[in-house]
C-alpha cells in the first residue's frame, strides 16, 4: 500500500474511532454505580436501591447486601425514605410498601440468597410459583441481608481469589 493511502486510512479512521470512544465513556460516565461494590445500575437496575436523607444528600446501592452495609456502618444516620427497584420492571418504589421475596433460584445480587422486591403482590406471587422463594416484609428481607452477610462475604472473598489467580495464570503464559 502506497505511504499517502495509509496516511489518508489513519487519518479518516482515527477520527470515528475517537468519537466511537467518546459517545462509549459517555454513556458509561452518565451511569450511576453502587457506592460500596461499585456495579453499575445499569446492570442490576432490578435489585438496585435509593436512600434519600434528611439533609438532601442521595446514596444509591446495587443491591439489598450493598444497602444493608450501609445501614450497619451508619446507624446514626437515619434514611427518610428507602426505594428500591421492583424486580420486573426497574421502577423504584417504597421499600416498606414493597411485596418482597426471599430466596428462590435466581441468583441474589451480592449475595447467596437473594432478596427481591415487587410493586404489587400479584408480581411476587408470579416470582415464587416459577421461582421459589418466599413471601417477606421489607423488615424481614433486611434481617435475612444481615443474617447473610458473613457467608456472603466469604463467597465474595472466594469469587474475587479465583478471578485474580486466573487472571495471574493466564498472564503467567506458557512456562
């Protein structure tokens, strides 16, 4: 390929592939992550949770395990009011007024038993017939997230070991 062919390639390539980069940050960069694991809610936007505080200032978590760290870590620092996404449909809806699931098989967000949230009755109900689970009050889900959290941690902990010491093998490459 003649010199100025390559040039006039790289120069009417690198421009599309720089805004490519930049509309791809920006997408991320608008997305909202958990303020203790730090997945995005873009992601698990069906388990995510809001609290809102009395002084105006806004803390949002991925999950039930994620919100419940911080209720532990911040007992003095009372939330007005709790939201959290109903399972089907991502919309977030009040905590204590939510049709919530403990357990089943789908997979918890952070957590071995997973904890999920409804607007109406009818879609929790819906969740336990093709999932299992059972029937829960916020109160009741918040204590079995807390109830949870040792175990919890150490499957964290072992999940974390095994991505890291496969990420060492394959960079160790062939002996």
């Amino acid at each position: 390929m003649h010199p100025d062919m390559i040039r006039k390639t790289i120069s009417g390539t690198v421009p599309v592939v720089i805004v490519f980069l930049l509309l791809q940050g920006a997408a991320f960069a608008g997305d909202v992550s958990c303020k203790y694991c730090g997945m995005r809610k873009s992601l698990y936007g069906h388990s995510w949770m809001v609290f809102h505080y009395h002084e105006g200032s806004v803390d949002e978590f991925c999950s039930l395990h994620c919100a419940a760290i911080e209720m532990a870590l911040h007992t003095g620092k009372t939330p007005l009011s709790i939201l959290v996404a109903d399972y089907y449909t991502e919309e977030l809806i009040d905590a204590d007024k939510a049709y919530w699931v403990v357990g089943g098989d789908r997979p918890g967000v952070m957590t071995s038993q997973a904890k999920w949230a409804f607007r109406e009755q009818p879609g929790a109900e819906r969740f336990m017939v093709e999932h299992g689970g059972k029937a829960a009050t916020f109160d009741t889900a918040l204590k079995s997230a807390l109830d949870d959290m040792y175990r919890d941690i150490l499957m964290i902990q072992k999940r974390r070991d095994r991505a890291r010491q496969k990420e060492m093998e394959s960079n160790a490459g062939p002996p």
